[in-house]
C-alpha cells in the first residue's frame, strides 16, 4: 500500500473557515474545532474500526468492502503521524507547524500555482488561540 504521506506530506487534517465567522463568532468555531479534536482523540483510543462503521454506513455504503484498506490507511497514516506527530505530543491535537505551511505557501509560488506568496500567519490559526 502506498501511503499518501510517502510522497506528500500531511501538516494534520484542516478545518477551513472564513475571517468574518471567525471574528463574529469565534465560540462557534471553538466549539466546532473541539468536537472534531473530540473525535480525533475517540479515534486515536482504539475506535479506528467504529469510526469507519459509522461513517460508511451513514455517508459511503458503497466502500463497505473497503474496511480492511481504510482500516490500514486509518492506522498507518492519520493516527500514526497525521493526527499524533512529534508536534501535537507537545502542543496536542490541531498544533499546526508554521514553518512547513509556509514552505508549502512558497513551493507553490515557486511552481506558479499561486501568484503572490502568501504569510502563514495569515491563513493558518491555532485553534488554542481562537477566542481569545
């Protein structure tokens, strides 16, 4: 199996939002970054299989016959280094790593996917920060 972390590394799962919820009402998104965090560490704790059960088949009945595959993917990928890396044991689950998102920011000016090299800081948030 070929691991998308092999060939493209993860900075973690994101959550996009816009500025104006995230400044109007930035309880919501604090609350919405908390359960997913929520089911990260539901996840993590053993309840890989769970998770996939609930998801296919209440969202993709037809990758029923996939468990095993996801399965793998799930235990290989997210838990193993998407979700727990060296930066979420220190910071915990959400951490986001600057450096490598400006790296990414700066790779993609370099190859002309986007024209104007953005800041991380503008576009990446610490969920630990939000609200306050």
């Amino acid at each position: 199996m070929i691991l998308s972390n092999d060939f493209l590394p993860s900075f973690g799962n994101v959550i996009v939002t816009s500025d104006r919820l995230l400044s109007e009402n930035p309880d919501l998104v604090k609350r919405f970054t908390d359960a997913v965090t929520a089911s990260y560490e539901w996840v993590i704790d053993g309840h890989i299989e769970d998770a996939l059960n609930i998801s296919i088949e209440k969202y993709t009945p037809a990758a029923a016959d996939q468990l095993d595959y996801l399965k793998t993917a799930f235990e290989n990928t997210f838990v193993a280094s998407v979700w727990q890396s060296p930066l979420t044991a220190e910071r915990g689950l959400g951490a986001a790593n600057l450096e490598a998102w400006q790296q990414a920011a700066d790779t993609m000016v370099e190859y002309e996917v986007i024209a104007e090299r953005p800041l991380a800081t503008d576009f990446v948030v610490d969920p630990s920060q939000i609200g306050n």
